[in-house]
C-alpha cells in the first residue's frame, strides 16, 4: 500500500496482489523523476508510509490499513512529498504554492481526525520540501508548524 519517493502521491490501495508479493511497482508516469529498481523489504522494525497528496478526495485507507496492520511499527504518515515542486512536476495547477499546501494540509488534517479507524491522530509527516519553488519559511509564514503542532509527530525535509 502506498508509494514512495515521487510515486506516493500516486499511490492506490490493492487488498492483494498475488503470488505472495509484497509491492509491486508501476513504472506509468514519466513525469516524476526517480526511479527504483525493485527491492525486497527484510525486517523492519519501524516503517514509515504516506497518505497520497494528489487529489482532496482523501485516500484514507493508507492511514487505516496501515494503523491496523503495522502498530506500533508505524512511526509516521507522510503526508505531501516535495510539495514545493508540484507545479515544475506537472502535478498540479497554478497558483499552488505555501498557502495551497497548507490549506490541504488542514484538510487532511481534519479528515483523520474525523475517521475512527485512525485511532492515533499525531502520526503525520511533513512538509518534505525538497527545495523547489518555495522555501520552508515560507511555509512556516502561512503558520503551518502553529496549525499543525497537534498533528505533526516529524517536520522534514528531502
């Protein structure tokens, strides 16, 4: 479930995908830039997921599953990979920018607080800029660390 680097934000929940694999990986958009070889997760104490960013309409499932299933391995649910670079990536429109995120990232915010099967609410992860377009102070002029202070369990960068 998920994606990541530049392809969580395009993420979809599959229930299975057979033939006992873990992940699968879809090389469909040529838009994003990276690109990974296929890889095998061994033992992992602590994991990291994300709640795809692309559309309002609020994949939650990511969050839920991902609650559910790995416990108290989860440590954090990124939310908005390099948001900053959205519009050079064709990933949105104009105008986007620091406030456009924030206010997403409000969205996001109350949608997990109104969903029960997300029992932990202060799981999430971001901005994740990656120094694109605008830079973290901007971000933190439209009051993001403030807003999200009760949401947020990182603040990184990439």
């Amino acid at each position: 479930m998920g994606g990541n680097t530049n392809t969580q934000d395009f993420a979809y929940y599959v229930p299975n995908i057979g033939a006992g694999h873990a992940i699968a990986k879809e090389k469909s958009d040529a838009k994003n830039p990276v690109h990974f070889k296929p890889f095998k997760h061994s033992q992992t104490s602590s994991i990291h997921t994300g709640v795809p960013f692309n559309d309002t309409n609020w994949r939650l499932i990511f969050a839920e599953k991902g609650q559910a299933i790995l416990r108290d391995h989860l440590i954090g649910l990124q939310c908005g990979n390099e948001p900053d670079c959205y519009l050079s990536h064709g990933h949105c429109a104009e105008p986007y920018g620091p406030t456009g995120y924030s206010n997403e990232f409000a969205a996001l915010v109350t949608a997990i607080q109104n969903d029960p099967q997300i029992p932990m609410k202060k799981m999430l992860i971001g901005p994740s800029l990656a120094s694109g377009l605008w830079s973290p102070e901007q971000l933190w002029e439209t009051g993001y660390l403030e807003r999200f202070k009760g949401s947020l369990t990182e603040v990184t960068m990439e």
